[in-house]
C-alpha cells in the first residue's frame, strides 16, 4: 500500500452526484489499472492505462506518470456504483507486477 | 460475464489440514496468476504461471504450491494451514506475460479455526 497510495480511503455520495478518487504512486508507474471489488467479493476491471485518458460511460480516468498519478471520476453516480475501488500501477522496478493501493470504499446513497 | 471460475466459495478447516483451491479460466489467456488479500483488503501477488512456467513467486511460506495441467487451469495447494492463511485468494488471468488487463475470478475466502 506504500507504493501505490489512494485518496480518499471512503467517500460517500449522493446518488447523481460526481466524485473523484485519486492514485500517487511512489515507484515510476509504466501502467495503471482501476478496479471495482463489489460487496459481494467480485473484482471488475474498469481500466487499463499508459499516460493518458480514457473514458466508459459514467467513468473517466486519467494517468500522469510525469507526476505520478492516476484518477478515476465518477459521473451522475448510481447505486451500483457502490464497492471498493483499487488501483494498481505495473512498474520495471517491480518487475512488471502489478502493485495495488489499498482501495477506497464508495458508498452511494439514494 | 463470468470467465475465471473458483471453487469452492468459502472454506473453514482447522489449522495443519490441508486445502485445494482450483480456478479455471474460458479466455484463452496465456498467464494466470494467485492473488491473497488480507483482512485490510490489501492484495498481494502469490504466484503466477505463464505457459505452465512459474514466472513470479513472491515469498511466500513454502507450504503454499501452485499447480497446473494446462495453460486454462492454475490451482492452489496449502499443506498445513495457519491461522495467518485466513484471507480472500483470488485468482486472474491476463492475455500476456506482464500484467496487461487482469481479469479476477470471484475469490476463496478461507477461514482457518
């Protein structure tokens, strides 16, 4: 969790609402990944990143390995949005295995 | 959809048993990897088998072993479990060697008496 460090550890939102977690990676990241574990123990992969955006629908994410970070918006937030978020930065000096952050737990409520 | 399979869901044993957990994955993906994550829902690599080569084995007790038949099949050997074995294990798969878009079955939560 040192490597890969994730802001906020929860957040509760309102549903509608729009929100944003954040990465700081203390090793030089090459990729980063996001992740959504449901309550029920299941882990979605949401993205998979080089420097750069991506988006998918409600979800926007965002990796600046100049500066170390990654984060991840969620738009008009749902009910299903609810769950931990994890992300995960592939860097050479670990040799290419992913490192993962200690997950923010999201709560929408309606 | 659903295409890295555990099983079992859950396991409770006592402490020295043995326990086998089995993952297969439907996506034709060349590396499976072991992941535990512990009560803090840290996650952490165990193993990872490429082409039926152990790539990646981080220090882990010895009691720990993967096994695989094929490149769709990675299981997960713990001889004589300890109280420190409870956790979440989950398996993945990704298309590749490095860690490219990792795909995660629905984990094995084991609780050890």
């Amino acid at each position: 969790g040192d490597k890969v460090k994730q802001s906020p550890s929860a957040l509760s939102l309102q549903e509608g609402t729009n929100s944003a977690l954040r990465c700081n990676f203390s090793i030089a990241a090459t990729t980063v990944q996001w992740f959504l574990q449901n309550p029920r123990g299941s882990l979605m992969n949401l993205f998979y990143l080089v420097p750069g955006t991506k988006e998918n629908g409600r979800l926007k994410s965002a990796f600046d390995s100049k500066e170390s970070y990654s984060t991840l918006h969620i738009r008009d937030a749902q009910l299903e949005d609810s769950g931990t978020y994890f992300c995960a930065a592939e860097a050479n000096s670990a040799g290419n295995k992913l490192t993962f952050g200690i997950g923010t737990r999201v709560l929408v409520r309606p | 959809e659903t295409a890295v399979f555990q099983t079992p869901n859950y396991h409770v044993t006592q402490v020295g048993n043995e326990v086998s957990f089995n993952c297969k994955q439907t996506l034709g993906h060349d590396t499976m990897y072991w992941y535990k994550q512990d009560s803090k829902k840290l996650l952490k690599i165990m193993f990872s088998y490429n082409n039926k080569q152990l790539i990646v084995n981080e220090t882990v007790p010895r009691r720990f072993s993967p096994q695989s038949s094929d490149k769709a099949h990675l299981n997960l050997r713990i001889k004589s479990v300890e109280p420190e074995d409870s956790a979440v294990y989950l398996c993945a798969s990704s298309p590749g060697g490095s860690a490219e878009t990792l795909y995660f079955g629905s984990g094995t939560r084991l609780t050890v008496l």
